[in-house]
C-alpha cells in the first residue's frame, strides 16, 4: 500500500472516531492516552490537545472506577462494563456514564492497551427520576379521589355547624374567635382537598397555539407590582426566535406563576430573579425516541437555596418548608409538566440559590 493510500485510511479511520457519539479514549499499555474523540471531549472536560500524549492515571485522578477498569484490561486483556456507578467529574459537574474498556489487540493477538468507550446517560437518571415521581402521582390520586369522597361531606357539615353557631352570638363576644378558626380551618382543609383532586382527577388538556413570552411576560408584569418597594431585580432573557408551542396556556400560567412565585417568596425583601428561554436542538426524552427540538425555560434567584437532603423531596406530596404551605404546589408543576410531555428538575447551591428547569416540546 502506497503513503497516499495508507493516509486516506487513516483519515478515513479518524472520521470514523470522530463520528461516534459516545467519547472513545484509547490508552496505551504504558498509560499514555493516544486518542480521544469529540464526543470524549465533551463528556470529560478535557481538549483533545490536553489529553493526548498525557498519563491518564493523572489526567483522570479523580475518577478511581476508570482508572481500575483501564489498568485491569491492560493487564489482563479483559473486557469490563460498568453502566451504574460511573461518574465523570472534570467538568466541573457531575456526569453519570455508561463505562466499557475494551482491550486493543494487534492481530499477532498481543494486547497493546485499552479502548474506552463513555456514554453520557444524564438523560436516562432525569427519565428514572420522571418515572419514580409519575408512579408516585398515580398512587396518590387514587388515594386522593378516596379521600375527598369520605372527607368532603363531613367537612360541610362542621363547617355549617360553624356559621350557624357564629349567628348566636353577639358581636362582641370573644366565642366568634373560636367559630372564625374553626370556619377558616375547614376552608383551608378545602383548599388541600381541591388540589388534591387535581392530582387525581385531571381536567384535560386544552390544546391550543400558546405565545410562551406573552404567558411570562404578563406573570412577570404582575409581579414587579406585586414586589414593589423590595429590593428585587427581575431580569427577562427571552429568545425571540421560539416559535408558539402547543400548550394548555391555563395550565402553563399557573405552572409559571408557581416557580415564580416561590423564587420571590424565597428571595424575602431583596435578590434577583432571572427567567430566560432557548432552544434545545437535539434533545432526547428517552432512551429509544429520536432526537427533537424542546424549548427550556428557566427561573433561577439568588435566594438561600434548597439543602441537598430537602432537593430530593421537593415533589413529594406534602412536602413543605413553608408554615403556610400545603406541599402540593410542586406536585402539581410536576404534574402539568408531566401532561406535556416535557420534564421539569431543579438544581440548588445552598447559600447562593436555586434554579427550575421546564423543558417542553415545540412540536407536539
């Protein structure tokens, strides 16, 4: 074979690499990485230009399950797959990956070093999560629609019971504090009842062309007002190519007006809250669908955030760490989110604040 023909095989080869969406690292028997592709580069933070010619043992410090796995395969020649407890942390994230290492063989059959392979499977852990929390809902509104049939009509009844005793008295007697509680707890068990059926009776999506930026535009016009005489700065960073999306906009407003509204509430008599849009291209919900186009809309403030152990229950029904809070706000942003076939998560740096994370499709 002559020089040329050998080097548009090797190019050919090189595209190949360069091609395949999971990072591929091929690491020499002495330790030496001599390839790292695209997708490589992404996944771990680290050019191309840095990684190749470096030791991976130091490259990849942080990362002992990687650095067993490749030292194991060059020493033994065997094949090993690990695709749950994996994570890459060079870039400064946390990114879960499915890891292979595969010996590299030359045809005499000496094993010459170790392929690689990383597949980012952040999607797949944000679909368990989905999942796990769907399941959830499910079995509460069974619950639920029980529970508003047994309470709601007892409920009436002490409430009435209520009213009537309150026309007894006179005006100024102190037994009409008594009755004003008792009438003001059976309108707020009401409250939780009603929310409650939400999550178990769902009303129907009313699908209709829904102008995402006018739905934020005017949560936000309202609430300026609403914040007034507080210190607190709200930052609009809206794509203006988003096209309008198939939505129930009802439901998108109050899904909005929640994030907001807590992002406020959290923020007390100062902060800033920033709620932006854009496109994600070649996003994918699930495993096995194609890639598409989803529009994220996020609502991050600089309040207090959330600790890590209270992150993980925010969309558990009745979780709250508001006094005044029925713990479902939450559940049914989840639910909302859930109907239009999009996902919602959040992220939190305690002392520095939070940030809510919608996506949606923009084709339905």
């Amino acid at each position: 074979m002559d020089e040329n023909s050998q080097k548009q095989r090797d190019d050919y080869y090189a595209t190949v690499i360069d091609s395949v969406g999971d990072g591929v690292i091929v690491v020499a028997s002495s330790g030496l990485i001599t390839l790292c592709n695209p997708a490589a580069e992404e996944i771990t933070g680290f050019s191309r230009k840095q990684a190749n010619g470096s030791v991976f043992e130091k490259l990849f410090a942080q990362e002992k399950t990687l650095l067993e796995m490749v030292s194991k395969t060059i020493r033994t020649g065997i094949t090993i797959s690990d695709h749950e407890n994996v994570v890459v942390r060079s870039t400064g994230r946390i990114t879960p990956v499915a890891a292979t290492c595969y010996p590299l063989v030359e045809g005499s059959g000496e094993n010459i070093g170790a392929i690689l392979t990383l597949k980012d499977i952040t999607y797949i852990r944000e679909l368990e999560a989905a999942v796990r929390q769907s399941d959830r809902l499910s079995t509460l509104g069974t619950l639920a629609a029980g529970l508003a049939h047994e309470v709601k009509n007892p409920l009436g009844g002490i409430k009435g019971a209520a009213q009537l005793l309150e026309r007894e008295f006179d005006p100024e007697s102190e037994m009409l504090d008594y009755t004003r509680v008792m009438i003001r707890e059976t309108e707020r068990i009401d409250h939780i009842i009603r929310e409650l059926l939400e999550l178990a009776s769902p009303r129907g999506l009313k699908m209709a062309p829904v102008n995402l930026h006018k739905v934020l535009g005017d949560i936000l016009f309202l609430q300026k007002h609403a914040v007034a005489g507080r210190e607190i700065a709200i930052i609009q960073q809206f794509d203006p190519s988003i096209p309008e999306i198939m939505a129930d906009e009802e439901m998108l407003t109050r899904l909005f007006l929640n994030l907001i509204c807590n992002a406020i509430d959290a923020m007390g008599e100062d902060g800033r809250l920033t709620v932006s849009s854009r496109v994600l291209s070649d996003y994918r919900m699930a495993q096995n669908e194609r890639r598409s186009r989803m529009v994220a809309i996020e609502v991050s403030d600089d309040g207090p955030g959330i600790p890590q152990e209270d992150l993980e229950n925010i969309w558990t029904p009745f979780f709250s760490t508001k006094s005044t809070g029925t713990g479902l706000g939450l559940t049914i942003c989840h639910k909302i989110v859930l109907e239009h076939r999009g996902m919602i998560k959040a992220e939190s740096d305690p002392g520095h604040g939070t940030k809510f994370t919608v996506l949606l499709p923009l084709v339905q």
